[in-house]
C-alpha cells in the first residue's frame, strides 16, 4: 500500500495548484480529505440558519457548538480575506477532481462537533470560561495577515492554527484538540480501501499523522477510534459535582434558619438571592438584553443556581430570541458580524447566544461572591 501525503496551506494558490499536479502524477485509486461530512456539506451547499429553532439549541444544551461554530467560521473567514484564498480550497479543489476523474474519495477527518464536544467535557468551569473567550477573541481580531505569517500559514492550516492556540490556553483540553485528531486523520486514511492513496491534509498536521501511521503499520496501534469518536460520558464525580454548589448553597441557608432564627435565615436566603439576580440583571443591561429580559434573567437567576441541571443563560437565550426574533438579514450576515464586537450586540442569532453566555457568568459571581458573607454569619 502507498500513500502520498500532500500537506498544503489552505490559504496558498499555490497549493491548490500543487494538489491537481499531485493526483495527475500519481494518478491515485482513492482520494482522502481532511474533512468531515459537516464541514464539508457546509462548504458545498448552502447551509440554512434561518430553520434553526434557537429555543431547542439553549434547551439541549448545544448553544456552545453553535457560538463555536460561528466563530471559528469568522476566523477562516478573515484568514481568507487577508490571503486572497478561502481556507480549504485546496481540499475541495480535490474533491472536485476526484468526482471529475471518477477517483472514489474518503472525508476522514472526525466531526469537528465531536472535537469540541471532547474538549469542553475534559475542561473545567476556567477553563471552559476561557475556551469561549479564546473562540470570540480570534473571531474579533481585527489584525492584518502579513507577509510573515503567511510565510508560516504555508506550513500549517487555520483550523490547525486555531487549535493550537486553543490548546496553549487549555492544555487539558489539547488531547482532544490536537492529540486525538491526528490519530484520527492517520487511522481513517491508512484503514481507507485502496492501494495507492493521495491524502489532502493541512501540513500542519503531517507529523502528527506519519508518528501515528508508523505505529499501525507496526502494529503498536489500533486501528479502532471507537474510543474518540464520541462525547465523553459524564462520570458520577461529574454529576455529583453538579449538585454540589446547589447542595451547599441549601446547606448554608438551612443552617441559618436553624442556627440563627427564621429571621436570619431569611436574611441569608434573601442576601444571595439579591446578590445572584443583582449580578445577572447587571450582565444582561451591559450586553443590551430586552427591558423584559432583564426581569426574566434576574428572577430566573436564583433559580436556576439552585437547579444543577438548567442554568440562567437558557431562560434568558430564549427570551431573547422571543423577544427579538432573529430576521434573514441576521442568518444571511451571520459570518461577518460575528468578526466585529459591534456584529454581536446588532445580530439577533448571535446576540441571543452572547446573552446565553454572559448571564450564566453574572450568575456564577453572584452565586459565590456572597458566600463569604454568608459563612462569617456563623463566625
């Protein structure tokens, strides 16, 4: 078997033109991709947002993938207006001549949902705080690509690129980001039927790839990917620790009612749940809420602390996207005003999914910026 790794930038002409002489010269018997089904369906027709029922995003807790998606699509998008070439060109200009030639090709690259799914589950609350932050940051930059970066985007991929800043940031997330994608793209292009492969990937993942074909080659490697195909499933130290927070913050208050009277009990109960809604009322008048969102945000606040499974940002997601339903314009300039601060606070799709996110973090202060009040009332 003999396969010819072509690593490309997607962002370089040149590489597009390098992939065609690629396949004309070793005239393979399958072509494989660095994509996945999702990605590669988004790239080649027409992907229709305006269907989405952001009420059921917030409700089955898929908000994240969604703010995830959109900005990483900002960033590709920039990359590519700064380079004359939109990212992955290449990769479809194989496709392209693949069905052309009638070359049987494979998408071997795992579902870039499943990535962020693996790398949000193995985070921590920081760090997933800081996961979304890395995302929007690289989707607002406003800086140029120059001469030297890309010189050095020749020899890598934006979505590589962005991974690996990802992973400088969460290093307990970069089995999934980095790790586990290259033992993915290496086992689904060697175990593809075929003889004599061309395999179009970014170069930079091309080490990662050969390290992890050296090992199935020799056997030290199996080719089963079972194990990295899907989200982790939540362990019983992480469903009970999504109870811990609600059962402390009860604990604290029933013991005021019991040490300290009904009336200080009250007081306690009342002292939190001021300070949990007054956070989040705070969060959801700075990033522009409905008038009517902010009452729903603040009440639902103390509510939802309480409940380990429904946080605030669902109640006030939805009610944003009630309250202001997205328009076509929102879905038909969803990439471009996801790359500016001002886009995010105008668009309503991604103005509801901000809401989602900065209310959950009012909350979250709320909830643990009065505990310390609360504990010296038993001092």
């Amino acid at each position: 078997m003999t396969i010819t790794l072509v690593g490309t930038a997607h962002v370089s002409q040149e590489s597009v033109g390098e992939v065609a002489a690629v396949i004309d010269e070793v005239k393979p018997d399958r072509i494989c991709l660095e994509l996945d089904s999702g990605r590669f369906e988004a790239r080649t027709k027409a992907h229709d947002y305006s269907s989405m029922n952001l009420s059921r995003v917030f409700k089955e807790g898929k908000a994240f993938l969604i703010l995830a998606n959109t900005a990483l699509a900002s960033f590709q998008k920039r990359i590519g207006e700064g380079t004359g070439v939109a990212p992955g060109e290449e990769i479809l200009q194989a496709a392209r001549i693949a069905k052309d030639k009638d070359i049987p090709y494979s998408l071997c690259d795992r579902e870039i949902s499943i990535t962020l799914k693996r790398a949000w589950a193995l985070s921590n609350l920081w760090n997933k705080c800081k996961l979304i932050a890395t995302l929007i940051s690289s989707a607002f930059s406003k800086e140029k690509v120059t001469a030297e970066e890309l010189e050095e985007l020749k020899h890598t991929d934006t979505l590589q690129s962005m991974m690996q800043e990802l992973s400088k940031e969460l290093p307990g997330a970069k089995k999934a980001l980095i790790d586990e994608r290259d033992r993915y793209l290496a086992t689904s292009i060697f175990a593809a039927p075929g003889n004599n492969k061309v395999a179009v990937i970014g170069a930079g993942h091309a080490e990662g790839i050969i390290v992890n074909m050296e090992k199935l080659e020799k056997g030290e490697m199996s080719k089963d990917l079972s194990d990295i195909s899907s989200t982790p499933k939540k362990g019983n130290g992480g469903k009970i620790a999504s109870f811990v927070v609600p059962a402390l913050i009860i604990g604290v208050i029933v013991y005021g009612f019991i040490a300290k009277g009904w009336n200080q009990g009250l007081f306690q109960f009342g002292l939190w749940a001021a300070a949990n809604a007054g956070c989040t009322l705070i969060f959801a008048i700075i990033f522009g809420a409905h008038p009517l969102n902010w009452l729903i945000s603040a009440v639902s606040a103390p509510f939802a602390a309480l409940n380990p499974v429904i946080g605030v940002g669902v109640f006030s997601g939805i009610a944003e996207s009630e309250l202001r339903k997205p328009r076509v314009r929102d879905f038909e300039n969803l990439s471009d005003d996801a790359g500016t601060f001002k886009g995010w606070f105008k668009n309503r799709f991604l103005h509801a999914l901000m809401l989602f996110v900065t209310t959950s973090i009012g909350s979250i202060i709320g909830t643990f910026a009065v505990f310390p009040i609360l504990l010296a009332a038993f001092g």
